[in-house]
C-alpha cells in the first residue's frame, strides 16, 4: 500500500494519486483533487503501474477527486484498453461534479461506475 496524500503534486495543489491499495486480487487507486493536464502524467504512471500487475480488476475510486478534465478523462480510457478484460476497470463514488462530466462525455456508458468502492470491489467482472 502507497500512500501519497500529504505529497504535493506540483508544489500547489496536493499529489493526484492520493494512494494505492491491493486488495485480493483487485487494486484500488485513489485519486483526488484537480484531475488535468498538469498532473496528467502522475496519473497515467499510476494507473499503468496498477494494470501492469495484471489484477483482476482496477477500481479507480474517485470519491476525493474535485475537478477531472478532458485529459484525466482520455487517460481513464487509455488505461482501459491495458487489461485484458476490459470490464475490469471500474469508477467508483464520483461526486456530483465528476459523476456530471462522465454523463456529459459519455463515459459513463463505457464504463461501469459504482456508488462506492466496496461495491465495485464485489461486482461481477
């Protein structure tokens, strides 16, 4: 387990990535705060080191995260077509502001979303 909550991401706003967890055969990455194309790159390595381990299932709780952007959107995407079953990455508790922009993009058809972290932990893949 990682964690990175209290690291500043740029110097002014806190690290994206705030940790992340195993859990069974699933890892869980936390994100948070401003998700956009200054920390584009810090979300994409986590992500992609989250895939490499080849779990189960990737669920990215957004549960922290304050403001998400056509770039964080576009790397959720890319990090989709990194696991082999592609259901297997799965959004969990999106505030309103978050839950808004996957409506507007579309995003929430691609992927599953769930309200909380232990129900995408203990949905079907």
């Amino acid at each position: 387990m990682t964690d990175q909550g209290n690291v500043a991401g740029d110097g002014l706003r806190k690290h994206p990535v705030l940790g992340v967890d195993e859990v069974g055969t699933a890892h869980v990455v936390r994100l948070g705060g401003e998700l956009d194309l200054y920390n584009a790159e810090q979300i994409r390595s986590a992500l992609a080191d989250a895939c490499a381990q080849g779990p189960e299932r990737v669920v990215v709780d957004l549960g922290e995260v304050e403001f998400i952007d056509s770039t964080a959107l576009g790397i959720l995407i890319e990090t989709r077509t990194k696991l082999e079953n592609k259901g297997g990455l799965m959004l969990a508790a999106p505030g309103l502001e978050t839950r808004r922009a996957l409506q507007i993009s579309g995003l929430d058809k691609l992927f599953t979303v769930h309200d909380t972290v232990p129900a995408a932990l203990s949905a079907q893949v």
